[in-house]
C-alpha cells in the first residue's frame, strides 16, 4: 500500500516539479493537488492552460498521467491534510507561514519553503548530511502538541555546498569557507523570474538574501544535535551568489580551510566515501557525490543529470595556496536535488525511520 | 608629428583591436601592418575578406579607414622595426620569442603576448598601478644592449584583478586574496576560440593554465622595484578561472584580508581615489575604478563600456565574515583595458615619461 | 529655440528609448515627464530607482542628464498638452485610448502604441516611405475638431519590412509577399517580457496578434492616400513572427513577387536609392536600406547599429525559384527606428512639412 | 544473433552519435569502429581523450559501454568491410567518395554524408516518407557490380521539411514550398562548429550551400521511382537557412500551396495518419508526426526529443493569405532523426525488406 500524498502549490513550477519525483514512485501515490483561488476548482489539466491564449503552463520533464489530469485542484487554505500521509508544499513563504503549521496538526509536511528553516525545534534535513537531525521532530511534536511536523528541505545553493563540506568537516573539521554562486535561472522560478533581457550576453552579481541564507543554512545544516534545537557549526562561511545564464544547474566554487591537515588525496577519498546509505531509498543517488577526474568538470549542461539530478559533481579538487586547504567547484542540480526530489529523498528517510 | 607605428598580428582578432584604439589617437599614427605569411602581401582590406566565401573576417568596433584598408600587410619575419617609433604585437607565443627580441633591438615593443611577462628584466605595466616599474626599461636596455625593449601587458584576466587590489595593497597591505573568475569568451580568441555547443546553457570550470597566471602577475605587478627585478609583492592568491556565456567583459569575485585593519568604507574611499593621475593620458579614463553602490552591478553587458572600456567596475564591496576583511566583485573589460587598448596606454606612459 | 516636448511612459523601457533619442536634439527640448500614478510626483531619478532593493530601472544607453534626473514626473492623467510643442506617448493600449485624443486636443501626439493605428482618418507614417499620408492629419482635425492630431507608427516588426517593400513596390508593383521574423526579446518589453527560462537555447514559434498587425499595417502603409483615407495596397502579406535569443533587432527573411519583372540587381538598385530625402532630418540616417554583398550578413548583433539603429540592412538578395521573384533577409533596429527614435524621426517630417 | 555493424568517423562528433543509436539495439551490435589515422590503433576510450589536457571528447548522451571502451579504433582505409554486415559512416565528403565505394563492394553502407546522394542509381530514404525507393538499390547493384550497396540520408534539414511534406504531396500534390530554417548549432559539428562569438544575442542568415541541398534533396525524397533513377517531384521549393543559438533541433517555417485544395483541417489530418508503419521498426516513433495545437510549439529546447528524437513536431498550421494554401511550424531533431538515429531506421528498413 503506497503512503497517500498531497503537494500543495501544484501549479506553480516548484511544485510541478513534484509530479516527475512522484508519479511513479514505488512508495508514494499522488492523492492530492492545491493551490491558491486562481485554480482551485478547475481539474489540474485545465489549470495548466493559459485561458486567454490556450499555451501549456506546464515546465517539467514528463507529463502528469492522464489521472492526475483529471484531479481536482484544491483550495490550499481548505485541505484537509489528516486525509494524506505526507503533505509537500512548494508555495510563498506568506501562506505557508500559515498554512504548515496547520497542516502540521495532523500530517508531516515537508517544506521547500524558507518560512521555518531556522526556528530551533525544526529540522532542515539532507539524507545522508545530516539524518541524524531528524530526531529532532520528537522536541518539535512535544513543543507544539501536533500528530505531524514540519521539515524544510534547504535552499538550492544550500545543498550541494553542504553535501560536498560534510565529508570534510566530518573527517577534519572546517575552519572557513569561501564559495562563490555561478546560479541557474530556474533558481528564480517564473513570478517573475528572470528576463532574458538581463541575463543574455550578462552575470547578475547579486542575489537579494541569499548569502545570507546559504551562510547560516550551512552553520545549521553541519550543526551538532543540541538539547531540543541544532547547535550551528563552529566555521565562518562567506558567499558571493551570482547568476547566470544556465538553465539549470547549480556552479560554486569552494576554498576550505580545515582544522586537522586535510590534503587533495583525504579529500577526494572522504568526499567518495560519503552518503553510500542513502543509495538504498528510491530517490538516492549510487553516488551523492561523485568526484570527476577530467578538469573541465563539472560543467552543468553536461553534468546536471548525473544521478538523475541526484548526485553532486565535484571537479577541480586541488591545494587552496591562500588558505592552506583544498579548493574545488562543484555542481547541483537545483530544481531536482535542491528542491522537489529532494524533498522526496527526506520523506523516504523518514519513513524509513518511521517518521511517515 | 604623430610617432609612426605598426601592428604586428594585425589581421588576428587581437591585433584587430588595435585599430579603433589608435585610428584616430592624438599620438599616434599607424603606419605598419604585418602579419605571418598567409596575409602578407596582400591589401589589409584582402586580407580581412574569406577568400572562399566573401565573408568580411572583421570583429571589432568601426572599421578601418580607407587608407589602411589599402596598406600592404607585410610580413612579421621581414618587419623593419627601425621604421618605426613603437611596434605592438598580439601574435603567438612561439614566433613573439623570437620577433619581439628582435624588433626591440632598434624599437620599443609593447605586447600583448605572455613570452616575456616573467622575465626579470621585464616590466609588466599597468599604468596607474605600477607605473614605477618602467624604470626597469633601463635595466633591460643595458642588460640586452638593445636600444628598444619589450614591455608585454599583463594577462586580461589579471588586469582587473591587480588594478583593485593596488589601492588595497598600498593603504593596508594585503595579506590573503581569493578570487573566481567569470570570463567572456573573447578572451579565448577565434583559434579556435570557445564553440556555441560547449558554452550555451553552461559554465566551462577550468582555463588551461589561467590561474597560474594571474596568481604569479598579480604578485608581480603589485611588487616593488629592486635592484634590475622586481620583488614579487608576498600576499597569497588563490584563482579559480571559470568561462561563462558572456561576449565580453570578465567578472571576478574578490575576497581579501590586509595586514592594516580595512573596513568597507576605507576600501572604497581607496579606490575611488586610486589612479587619478592616468585621466590625463588620451586612452585614460576619467576613473581608473568606479566603485558601484547599486547591488545589482557590475553586469558585465551592462558596465563594459564604463570609461571606453578603460575603467574597472566594482561593486557589491562589503566586510566578509571568512578572512575578516572585504570582499566584492569587479569588471574589466578584457579586449579593451585587458587587451590593445590597454597597451596603447602603455604606450602614452612610456612615451609621458621619455621612453618613446 | 527648440520644440517643447513631453513623453508619456517616461518611465517605462519604451518611453526611457526617448531619451537618448531626444537629449541632445538640434529641434526638441524635453520638458514634460510623465507617468501613472506609481511614479508621479516623484523626480525622474527617483522614479528609476527600485525603492525596496536600491537597483536602477534605467535600461537603455546613455542616461538622463542631471536636469531630467531632477525634473518631476507628472501624472499622465493631468498632463496639460497645450504645455508642449508635440508629446510622444509609450503607454498601455487601454490608457493611450483615452489619452491620445486628450492631448490630441490642442498638440500634435506621435505615439509608439497601436490604439489609433488602423483608424481611417489617422495615417501611420514611416518618414520616407510614405511621407504623403501626413496630408491625412488635415482629415483627421477636421473630422474630429482637434488643435493637434495622434499619428502613430508601426510596430517594430512591420517597420522593417515596410522600408524594404516600399521602393520595390513602387517600381514593380507588389504580388505577393511571404515573410519570418526572428525577433530580438526586447520587442517584448519587461512587462512581463520574455524570460530567459523561455527563450536560452530556444525559439518560440508564435507572438500573440504580431502576425496580423503585421499584414494589415504593411498593407496600410504601403497604399495610397484615398478621400480621408488610406487604401490600402492589394498585395497578399503572409507572415510567421517567431521569437528568438537575441536582445535588440529584428531579422526578417522575404519572399516577394512583383507586377512587373524584377530581377536582382534591380531590387538592389531601387532599394539603394530609396529614402534618400530623409537623411537631411536630424535622425534621419545617410541610407534608410543598405544592401550588404557579404552573404553572412544582416546579422543582428553585428548591424542593428547600422546608420545609428536607423538603417535596415538587407542581405542575401537573390532570386526566388518558388514564386519567381526576389528574396532577402533585412534587419531592422526595433528600438530605435521601430520605436522611440522613429517617431523622432516622424516629428522631424512633420515639422519639415509645417505640421509641428 | 545480432547483425554485425561498423561505426567508421566513431570519434567524431555525428559518428558518436551512433553509438546511443545502437548501443542497446535488439537487430544491431557494434563490432567495429574506424576513423582516420590520428586515431586509429588506440582503444576507443584513449581516442575520447585529449591527450594534452585530459579532457574527455565525448559530446553525446549516455556513454560507450566497458566493452566498446576497449574495442581497438581501426584505420578507416584498412577497415575489411565483408567483416560487418552493415557499415555505418560518419566522415568527411572527400574520404567518403573513395571509402563508401570500397566497403559497398561486399557491404551495405548507410551514409550520413552527402557525397553520393544525388546520383542517378542511390535512394535516399526516410522510411515512411519513400521506403519504395529502396527498390533503387537491386538497380546499384547491377549497375555498379557490387554486393553491397551506397545508401545515404539526407541533409538534417531536408529530412522534417520532407517528412511534413510527403503527406500534403500524396493527398493534395504539392505546387510550391518556401521555407525558412531557424537551425540549431550542433547541425555544423565541431570541425570547426560554430563559435560562441558568433553566435550568442545573434543569427547567422546563411549557412552555405544548404538552401540548394535542401531544395533538390526534397525533390528526390518525394519523387516517383522511375526506370533506374528518381524522377524528382516538379514542385517548387525556396529555402532560406539560418542559424540560431539553439543547442540541438531545426525550427522551420514553412508555407506550401497545393495542386489540389487542402484545408487546415485536411493537412493536419493527413499529417496525424501518416507514417504508422515505421512504428513497428525499433527506431521508429509512435508517431512520425505530431500535430501540435498549442500556438506556441514546437520550440526546440521543449520538444526536441519527442519520440526520442524520432517524431517530427508541427504546430501553427493555420491557412496561408498570399499563397491560398497553408503554412506551419516544424521541428526535427536534426542529431537524432536527421542523423545517426535516421540511419539506424533506414537500417531497419532495409533489414525488414531483406536488404540486410
């Protein structure tokens, strides 16, 4: 028996994005769909057309089966969450201020929404980073009196940043990081997203808060598991994001330094070793990170894919000759490990811990 | 009188970019063109045609006049250079080991090759940032017994970089410098250059021995003058050298600590004030850094062209928490500051200070 | 003593391209700005900046002069016209409805928008092309008891195929004509515009209402000036209008049949000598058609600048072996002689023609 | 049992792409592979090294199993074709007219090179569009006394204008075909390609040599077998070819009159029933067209690979005002169906009429 699902914000990008993780998922059906007054009422194929013009408002891989097409789309404020397993939400941070805690009485929600990412009683899990953290939806069950809980799944930069400094941290314990953003413009969405008249032939140095966001995301992320909240990590992390004109695909170049001596040979070696365990769930990579050998990887049209968007590509692994540590540039993919699948990847933690 | 010059690589995209810097320059006058035996010999405006398909192989702003459309492209072996007052080169490197040396033996040569750029003897000037190391001309002359010299422009890549960290340096001293690059594919020419299929929708990660480069120029520029060499200044730098789909125009991400505490505002003060003294040259821009206080900039479509092309674009300064010190981003136009027409401001230093 | 004007969407991208184009203009002096109700009464520079993020909203080359910057944006509802020599207008098609004849009523009104496009008593003019229909304006204050008139001009994408049928259809006589845009992004403004998720590595094979504008204005610009009207011509115009990644200038590819025979060098020659008469006005450009002989031409990044965005560049003129005409590919700047600039440049005909 | 193939230009870009095209194949298994003499002796997975920088040369999907990794690269000259029962080629015009002729002489090759393709006794095929044509080689056999056979695919831009056109042909007879291609970048390969200099924020309006492979390949595909030969179709056919900054697929506009009426409503209809019997085939797409009725597609990025890359896509056909018949949008994916993958189909056309 698959667990019952609902993904709310359905029809908007970062939620479409749950229909390709979903659809034909061995351990997850599909039950619900909502999204706000626009489209509620309306069967999901419709609310993927355009009216006035009749164009398909639909930006995925795959398509929606020809069921899910004929679901009826939900008022988000009016679901009723008790009647699902899980609930995915993918929508502003506004509503789901509102809407996942109440969500959350009944049902685990798993968020890609930054609404409650640093409140200290709720987890912000990648599977195989930092799964032990999940024990803390215990103290956020028993702080809050609710049946579910709520874990947001971290920023897109976040991810392949932390995914690729865990190992080392672990192994040597980081000292600084410095990363730069080469970003994709899926990272923007489609309201408004990015126009084309500001990124062909350009690089958008700036992205409003989301240094600071990947900053302390990271800190939280690595942090130990403190008495009822995440004690952050110890290591000072400085970002510059920027954008660029790739579709999708994350870029960052990293400089770390270490506590403990930590050369190319460790590095690459802990990296390779790292998060074998979650190869296991549906949605887990044989590889969470895989370290490329050819210096002109990791590029991202060429290497997004890699895992099915699952794994993040290291490249360049060589000595930091500022730092005294290594240096690399990785890639993630943003809309498929950074942000839906991802989310699925932590259900399927969790309800391999009987979390779900 | 104008001084008579020639252009040497003048059918190339880099020696192209020669002629709107000095077609209708105050100083100087173009009267030599060579190239290597394919071209010579013919008219310069021959030259520039595909004698297959008709096409016109020109790639830079304007076009030339009339009068050197009709002038013959001689042959760079075969070049008189005692015919003229200065000759630049933006040849090879291979055939510059052999030609620049023999040009500068009657002839100053002012190149944008890398052949000589580490040899002791050789300076490697920025006007405004190290003009002082002109003085090592001497040094070269008498070592060499030549009556000209060679005087190579550092890689574009560098150039950017040296120019903001020079006011850093000077006021603070620098200690530590981290630095990733988002360069534009004209700075990989057109033989064979970057291909549309590797570029489009992607980030190439890697540049054959870019980093080396700028990591030991930028030392070297920002160095002091010794006895017959220049002390490389002792700050760590660190690059990582990335391609983007950008037509032109290099963004760099910096992050520096100094040796003297330096907040953002003493940075920025700093810079504004750095290199006032080249506006007064005709290739020199009004400001040798502008700094930008709009987030959002430096783009590089968008701040190319600050200056002519001749002005460094920072923006986005601001403390960084990893080295303590502060960080930003700058833009420097690789084919006009980086390239020719940053050598023809070589030219006018040289020539402000006796040695043209 | 120059013209006083006002522009109306001052702060738009399409009402900002009059800035440049008006700025330093030997006839006009800008002395009115005007916006809705989000900018009114704020000063010009002021209305640029983005409140919440600092960022500047001036995308066009150049910038206001210190003058504008501090000149107040009035409320476009209570521009007083009578104020003004002539007002451009770059708004919605629902506001420029009622404001058009508002102004109309006592100025000459030269507007970017379609509202008034096809209306009989209004000719749509292309300075050159059909300078005789601006005998229609006494039609239009007649039948409509105005002190001034509203005469718009095309849209972008017709402009360039209408100068480049024009002189073919006078001394041949139009058939049939077949034509395919590729569009350059900025046609579509930034409201939304397009975006870059939909447009890198793309083409989108529709623009919703450009083809039929396209056909009917062709037809309309090309006829001739009936009893208080235009006739439109009787040629058959068959359009596709795709979209693609380029950022300025539109790229058309034509097949046209004619009355009367016409062979290649004929179409060139008409073309070559057409539109002579307009290079006395201020913006008026030294050709209004350049045929270019190098068969990898027009092509926009490398022309659109061509006569300082006033020239349409036509290349590849050859024979047609489907319907025993001539083709060719043209490139037209769609924002400057398809906007802003080109409605300068019909103030500039209608003064030199007394109507200002 | 397998048949046995040979890939011969395996290292190149087009002869890569045969090997996602067969690597799974149920009638096929690689046993050769050829190039030219850089590379042949080395094993295949060396020959994708660049032996300077490391970098892997590989530029398609999925990647040479362990096994073809080891396969030795034969000299294209030496390669003993009677060892193969089909030989595959993907090389230069010149070699080919020597190569394809010598392997022909014991074994049939499919060709993605043009050199042969407009002799009297070679068919050119796209099955389902004139799998009668293969009847052509029992008379290439006889007439050049060989065992094998020649038998090319056509051009990647001939192959969806054909395949579109063949249903209107059949029911209504053609009269006259214009067309415009918007092509993508990978159509020129990377021998030299096109650069990203050249076409980024730009289009290409001549690609040479296209436009008359186009019109007389299309011609042939849709002409009637006569005594010996093709007798090519009497319709017109005008082509303008450009190039676009598209990664992969061919957009092209096209408008056709017919000999009898044809409404919309009929052309889509014929276009829905035609070619279901290549279906069956391994390569062959459920669907050899796809009508869209969404205005906005096809768009190469979105539709590129329905089929696999095998189905040619439709959309915007809608009546046409000069020519009295209609016009539509195509998209071929010009590296799939319009290459290798085309070939693989041919070759189970042939196997399936016993030719192999």
């Amino acid at each position: 028996m698959k667990k019952k699902v609902a993904i709310v914000g359905a029809t908007g990008i970062a939620g479409q994005q749950f229909i390709p993780a979903l659809q034909d998922h061995p351990w997850y059906e599909i039950t619900g769909l909502a999204a706000s007054a626009r489209n509620a009422g309306k069967t999901y194929a419709k609310a993927l057309r355009d009216e006035k013009t009749g164009a398909l408002r639909w930006w995925c891989e795959g398509f929606p089966s020809t069921e899910l097409q004929g679901m009826t789309v939900q008022l988000a404020d009016d679901l009723d969450a008790s009647q699902y397993d899980v609930v995915f939400t993918a929508i502003d941070t506004e509503p789901a201020r509102e809407l996942e805690p109440k969500y959350a009485q009944t049902t685990p929600v798993i968020s890609t929404v930054s609404a409650f990412r640093m409140e200290p009683d709720v987890p912000m899990l990648i599977p195989g980073v930092n799964s032990d953290h999940l024990k803390l939806l215990d103290a956020q069950r028993a702080n809050r009196g609710w049946k579910g809980f709520v874990t947001p799944i971290p920023n897109c930069t976040t991810c392949g940043l932390a995914i690729t400094l865990a190992p080392l941290h672990r192994a040597f314990g980081l000292d600084k990081v410095i990363m730069t953003s080469m970003q994709a413009i899926s990272g923007a969405g489609r309201s408004p997203g990015v126009l084309a008249l500001d990124i062909i032939d350009n690089v958008i140095p700036f992205i409003s808060g989301e240094e600071e966001k990947v900053q302390r995301e990271t800190q939280k992320l690595l942090g130990t598991l403190g008495n009822g909240s995440v004690v952050p990590a110890d290591f000072a992390v400085s970002c510059t994001c920027t954008r660029v004109a790739v579709l999708d695909g994350h870029t960052e170049t990293v400089v770390v330094s270490t506590k403990e001596p930590c050369n190319v040979e460790q590095a690459a070696a802990a990296m390779r070793a790292f998060g074998k365990e979650i190869a296991k769930l549906p949605s887990g990579p044989e590889h969470l990170i895989h370290v490329h050998e050819d210096p002109f990887h990791p590029q991202p049209r060429v290497d997004r894919e890699a895992g099915d968007g699952m794994t993040t590509t290291v490249g360049r692994l060589r000595p930091d000759s500022a730092l005294g540590g290594v240096k690399y540039v990785l890639l993630s993919h943003n809309t498929k490990m950074g942000a839906a699948k991802g989310a699925v990847l932590v259900a399927e933690l969790l309800q391999q811990n009987g979390y779900l």
